[in-house]
C-alpha cells in the first residue's frame, strides 16, 4: 500500500463519522480520492422512499473532497473545509452504494480547491456534484 493511502485510510478512520456512515476508500492518487458509502436503513431520510438523507452524502464528499486534499504533493499533510458547494441533481437509488470521486484541481499556498461527484450504481447520473475551498497547511 502506498504512503498516500494509508495516509487516506488513517484520515479516514480517524473521523468517527466516516466510520459510522460505513465509508470505505476505494481509490486515492495525487489529488484524487474516491470514497464508497453502502446503503444503510440507518441511514435513510425519506422513510416513504428509502432514499439517503442528504447529510450523510454532505459528509461523504466532504471527506472525500478533504482526503483529495490531503493526497495533493502541493497541499500537505492537514486539511479543513472552508467551503463547501453541493448541488443535488437527484435522489440516490434507495439500496444502491453511493461514491465521490474527487479531484483537487489547483493549491494556493493557503488554499486548495476541489471538485467532486457524487454516483450511485447508475454512474451515467449523478446524484449530487460539488465545488469546495480547504485549508492547506504545510509541515514547517
């Protein structure tokens, strides 16, 4: 396993939240993250339909936008979330694994910036995309 990814998987079982939402890593690069969340009853914010409350996909691409981050040779090895746009274009699939493929696309010397999508089974759709600032901070 490579630096980059333990690191990611660290990041990742360091957030009590990510463990609790069942996130898993499921691919990280110079930049990019790609992080699954399986479908949970526990998880379900409209009990007539099925469908994942909007919260738990928040958290799963703000995580994988962090872990893109923190993956970055440019951004260093700490992050937080400045901002953080999401755009819901539909409801996930009730029963079906929701991923965030995320990529830091430009570092500044205090911030980097990330874009992200968000699928369910059916990858020709998006469920949700987002665009966010992070802090980077740089070992001294």
């Amino acid at each position: 396993m490579s630096d980059i990814a333990a690191i990611a998987r660290q990041f990742i079982r360091a957030l009590p939240h990510s463990h609790a939402l069942g996130m898993q890593l499921v691919a990280i690069g110079e930049g990019t993250a790609t992080i699954a969340m399986p479908y949970d009853d526990r998880l379900i914010g409209d009990p007539e339909t099925g469908v994942i409350h909007g919260g738990a996909v928040s958290a799963l691409m703000d995580t994988a936008c962090g872990a893109a981050v923190m993956s970055h040779p440019q951004a260093g090895f700490s992050t937080a979330t400045l901002d953080l746009r999401i755009d819901y274009m539909r409801p996930a699939t009730p029963g079906q694994t929701i991923r965030t493929r995320a990529e830091c696309h430009h570092v500044t010397r205090s911030v980097a910036f990330v874009r992200a999508v968000a699928t369910d089974d059916d990858d020709s759709r998006p469920v949700a995309m987002a665009t966010g600032a992070f802090t980077v901070e740089r070992k001294a």
